[in-house]
C-alpha cells in the first residue's frame, strides 16, 4: 500500500513501528526513522484511540534481496566504483512488507589520514615494521611516502562491554580490519605482494542510536611486533566471545625461505634484515581481543595447523573449528580445542574424502572421515618453531631420490618425496602441516579453498572453492589417484560446498572425535559455469556465483551471503543467497578488476543488522578486461588514488516502500 493512501495514520504508524522493532534493521540512509513516520503521517506519538485487545505480536517472517543488474559499459562510472542497486524485502507474521533500498557508505579509502583518537590523524591502512615505526616507499626520489594497502580484507563488527572512547556520541562499536597485502609501490612496477608486514586496526566507531549509522572516531594500529608481524592476513571472522580471529595464508615454504626473494623482501620490511625473520613464525591464526578504550592486544595460536590459513569458523560448541585451507593441494582442516572459547591447545584432524565427491548439486554427498594428526598446546609448538629447522623435522626432495624410504605425495601444488625424521611427527603435524597431512593420507585435493561459514540452526557449515582445477581434476600431475577427490574436468568458475555438522565420529584409528560439530560429508550447493567470453569479457556466467571468496551466514535473514575473487567475472559482485527459498541475488557490484572482501554479517549490534563489505586491488586488469580497460582505467585511478587506494564501509539502507495488512 502506498503510504499517501493509508486510511488511518496512526494505527498505520503504530503498525510499522512494531514491525520495526521486528525487522533486521539496516543502518538507514538520509531521513532515517523520522521520514518513515512522515510517510506515514504526524510523528511517532500516537493520538488515534487505543483498542483494549492488545494487538497481535508481529514477528519476522522472511527475507529476501531483490537482485540488481551487472553494471555495464554504457555506465562507466557504475563499473568504476561500488556499486548498489538492489533491494532488501522483509515480509512479517501478519503479510505486512517493507521494502528498502540498498547503498553502500565506506568508513574511508585506504590512503586518506583518519583521526587517531587523540587529536591528530593516522594514515589508513599504513604499514609498520618491528618497532611500530612506518615502512617507507622510496621507489620514486623525491616523493617518498609511507606504503598504505590497496588491499583490506577480514573485517569483524562488535562490541564490547563497557566501551569508553572520547568522541562517541551514541553507541561505541568497534571494527577490526586486516589489511592483507599491497600490489605495487608507487613506481607502478616493484611487486609489493608478500613483502610487507600485513597492518591490523580497530576502528572505533559511533553508531548513531536512531539510524545505526557508524561514524569513525578512531582509528588504533595494533601492535604486532609481540607475535613478530603479520604474513598475508586474508579472511577473518568473529568468534562467539567476541574475538577477531585472523589469518596468514599461503604458509612461507621453510625449506627455501632463505633463498627466496618474497620472504627475504618480508623479512627486510620487518626487521630491516633479510634473514631475521621465521617461516616457521607464518602460517598460523591470529586472535586480536578489543579493549574498552579502542586499543588491542593479539596473540598467534601455534596449535591449530601451519596451512594456508584463508579464515577460520567456530562452531556452535565454542571449540571446533573449521579452516578454510587456500592452496593448491588443500584439505578439510577441524581444530578441536580442549577447552571452550580458548584455543591455546587442542587436536588437529584432517578429512578423507569418501566415494562420491561430484560438483553436481544433485548428486548425493560423499561422506568424510578423519585423521587425527596430532594434539598440542601454542607454547610448545612455538617454542618448536624457535628451536627447530626444516630439515630437523623431514628429508625432502623434488625429483625421485630412487629410495624406498622416501614416500610421493602431492602438496602445495608441487610434487615432492618425503621422509619423516624419527620422533619428528608432532613438529612435522604443526609446523610442516600440508606435507604431513598427505604423508598420513589425507584428500589434498582441493584447490583454493577459501572462506567458511556455519549455518548453526541447521548444523551445516559451508565452504568456497575459488575454483576447481589441477589438483582436482582426474588425470592431472597434481591429483592423486584414490584421495577422493577426482573430477572429470575442471570447473575454474568454482563452487560453494556444504558439510552437514554432527557428533558421534571416531577418527580412522577408531578414537572417539569429542565433538558434536565434526563436518560428516560434503556435497555441491551453489556451482559457476565457465562461458565463452561474452560482449562484456567476462568468462563466467555473471548470473551465477564465479569465484567464490568471502563467505558469511545470517542466521537472522537465514541468508548466505558470498563475496567473489574472479579472474572471469568484470566486476566482482556480492551475493545473497537464501537458504529457504533458493532464491540468488546480486546485491553490490565492486570496482572492475577488484576483489570483493571484508564480508562480515552481523544480525545485532544495539538492534541493528549490518553487511560488512570493502574491495580491494581495483583495476587489477586481465585478459577478461581488454575491452573495457581504456574506458575505465581513468575514472578508476580518479575514485581511488591512482589505484593505491580501496575502500572499507557497509551497506545502508532507505526506505522505499512499505505495505501493512488490514487492521
């Protein structure tokens, strides 16, 4: 029903306001509440008569993201930023509907100089070495500069009890965001990736009691130099007490660290000394605990696998933890920690993937079993690390050595023979965890296995395969034969896996697993499909998830949400997708040649919902891109400072449209 016709103002306004108090409120755009009241006529007192009979509650019943167009050349400037175009429906017990129009409002572009919290600014997503001071770019004379991240990903919206920052007006909320990486320096050719320490921040921020908006006050750098920086922090997610739980993907290999040019370039940026650094320091899950005043503290947990940690998910029991593992050559990771909400000691498992993998959402799951690799507290695996070289814990060689006490195996996208030291497999499950998995014989199979997220109230966690290619497709140098994982042919446009949760497992050895969340198989929910190049460049369907990246579930708006990293789609866009009624939608569509990151769903913060999103490396041009790159690589280096910069915010809403039922 359109506002301006509504019958009876009052009870039309009373109406609303209940369902309000129902719906998983977005922060709202310019108007705000008052100007969904005026809609409905007078303010938010009511002069009508009140009926004795108490009016029925009205609860939530459903919600679902109207889907907006892929932008497209004939506007540039649509492909060129982020981009909203869709809606938010919220339907309720009583056939009432409100509609609301999606925007995106970021907090800053990387690069800009932000308040610190105590009267000066601070560079946002600037970099630091060892002893907190900034790492400069010299690679142009005369316009040296601190380096900043073209690159923010993980980010986690909370709260925290008896939060006090000087210049919060209304609620004080606070964000965590990683900054993964930095492309280039501003030579526009030194490769910048893996060579700098990734930086961590906490944004305070003011939400706005009436609208929910959040508005930056502070703007904190923690201080890693206690768990010796930070190596490629990717995804993240919040865990149920409350902590940032980060990531260091794409472990640095120990056995050629010393010789490698990447982590040697780390180690300079870190230390200014190109062998200070560990690889045996890398790897690991970071664990980052806001403070009340906006600072932090952060400490690694050593326990939980050395792998290419994209992020992790705790589930329901505030023990077991789900890795995403994103390599080539990948597996199933479980943490299952001793205790609750303390992830200081605990057993790592890894899968077998049992008969029947397919990518056919119709096809039945195959069922997983589990290895136990090991149990260990942080302080010994890392006093291991400080202690232990590579070759203390493994012979490996990269060419048949001829010697039957050598085993092949397939890991991190190589070929390698191995040979475990005696004594060695504690160090060899947590420290040199990809090599041992498959030495064990679990499936490392996968390919790019990237965001995770859980579904509680259906006990089904779900998992993002960026593609699907090399190690698993049958007849590849890097699939094995009998894992479990064998396709017939790759799918590069990739998949969103899911792993019905439950208890009751032993392990191969026929050892009780103490856990009541352990995945039991898996099967294909959502799959891409590769196209031939269409008019635009892309070679995925852009009607279909490609390349799926960020995960995040909603049990509120019992929504899935999924960010992509596509090398086929133009622009990378952010899904929703529901898991009741099936239904897909494209909700923002990022910069062309940019990644969608930093996806955090958030269902209550002081009675507000919100959708984290950021992007980053926009026009990072391919192949896909050489029919639109002369169009936009101007307005791109215009919106985002050269292309150094990328954008960190969250999705608004307004309200368009409301229908209430009939009194």
């Amino acid at each position: 029903m359109n506002p301006s016709s509504t019958p009876n103002t009052d009870l039309s306004r009373r109406r609303l306001l209940r369902m309000m108090g129902a719906t998983p409120m977005l922060p709202l755009g310019a108007g705000g509440v008052a100007a969904l009241l005026s809609a409905c006529g007078g303010d938010d007192h009511d002069t009508a008569p009140v009926s004795s009979t108490p009016a029925p509650a009205v609860t939530l019943a459903s919600v679902s993201f109207g889907s907006m167009n892929a932008p497209a050349l004939a506007d540039a400037a649509a492909m060129a930023r982020t981009t909203v175009g869709s809606t938010m429906t919220v339907s309720f017990s009583d056939a009432s509907k409100l509609d609301f129009k999606l925007s995106y409002q970021p907090f800053f572009i990387t690069g800009d100089m932000v308040p610190n919290g105590s009267g000066g600014t601070v560079l946002a997503g600037g970099y630091y070495d060892i002893n907190n001071k900034p790492i400069i770019d010299a690679s142009v004379a005369g316009k040296e500069r601190q380096f900043f991240s073209d690159s923010p990903d993980g980010t986690s919206l909370l709260s925290v009890p008896n939060a006090k920052v000087a210049g919060v007006k209304g609620n004080t909320v606070f964000a965590v965001v990683q900054f993964e990486y930095t492309t280039l320096a501003q030579d526009g050719a030194t490769s910048m990736y893996g060579r700098l320490p990734s930086p961590i921040a906490v944004l305070t921020l003011d939400q706005d009691t009436t609208t929910g908006k959040l508005t930056l006050v502070k703007y904190h750098n923690v201080d890693t130099s206690g768990v010796n920086g930070l190596w490629i922090t990717c995804g993240a997610s919040l865990s149920p007490w409350g902590t940032h739980l980060s990531s260091e993907e794409y472990e640095p290999n120990a056995f050629t660290a010393a010789t490698d040019a990447q982590f040697r370039g780390f180690s300079t940026s870190l230390y200014g000394d190109a062998t200070k650094a560990n690889p045996y320091n890398y790897g690991h899950l970071p664990e980052v605990t806001v403070n009340p005043d906006g600072t932090a503290s952060i400490k690694k947990h050593y326990c939980m696998g050395r792998i290419s940690h994209e992020l992790v998910q705790v589930m329901g029991d505030n023990r077991t933890v789900l890795m995403g593992d994103d390599a080539t050559n990948s597996g199933y990771f479980v943490f299952v920690a001793d205790k609750e909400k303390d992830l200081s000691s605990g057993t790592l498992y890894v899968a077998k993937v049992g008969a029947g993998f397919s990518l056919d959402p119709a096809a039945a799951a195959a069922p997983l079993t589990w290895i136990k690799l090991g149990s260990a507290t942080s302080d010994e695996i890392r006093s291991l690390a400080a202690s232990i070289k590579a070759p203390d814990i493994m012979d490996v060689k990269t060419s048949d050595p001829a010697d039957a006490s050598y085993t092949k195996v397939a890991a991190n996208g190589r070929i390698e023979w191995l040979r475990l030291k005696p004594g060695m497999e504690k160090a060899a499950a947590f420290l040199e965890t990809h090599r041992y998995a498959a030495l064990m014989g679990a499936s490392m199979g996968f390919t790019k296995m990237e965001g995770t997220t859980v579904n509680l109230k259906d006990k089904i966690a779900y998992s993002a395969l960026q593609n699907c290619q090399s190690s698993m497709v049958a007849g590849n140098a890097l699939n094995v034969p009998g894992n479990g994982i064998s396709i017939p042919k790759a799918l590069d446009a990739g998949a969103v896996m899911m792993l019905n949760l439950k208890g009751g497992q032993k392990d191969i050895a026929g050892n009780a697993i103490n856990s009541e969340w352990m995945p039991a198989d898996t099967k294909a929910l959502l799959v891409g499909e590769d196209i031939a190049a269409d008019a635009l460049g892309n070679t995925a369907n852009p009607n279909k998830v490609g390349n799926p990246d960020n995960l995040k579930f909603s049990e509120k708006m019992r929504t899935l949400f999924i960010g992509e990293d596509s090398s086929q789609h133009v622009n990378n866009f952010l899904w929703a997708y529901n898991v009741d009624t099936k239904q897909l939608s494209r909700v923002l569509s990022v910069p062309a040649g940019g990644e969608s990151t930093g996806l955090h769903a958030v269902d209550d913060i002081n009675g507000w919902t919100y959708i984290m999103s950021n992007f980053q490396h926009a026009g990072d041009w391919g192949g896909i891109h050489a029919g639109v790159k002369a169009t936009l690589e101007p307005l791109i280096r215009a919106n985002y400072k050269d292309k150094f910069g990328a954008a960190v915010g969250y999705v608004t809403a307004e309200l368009a449209q409301f229908k209430l039922a009939k009194a």
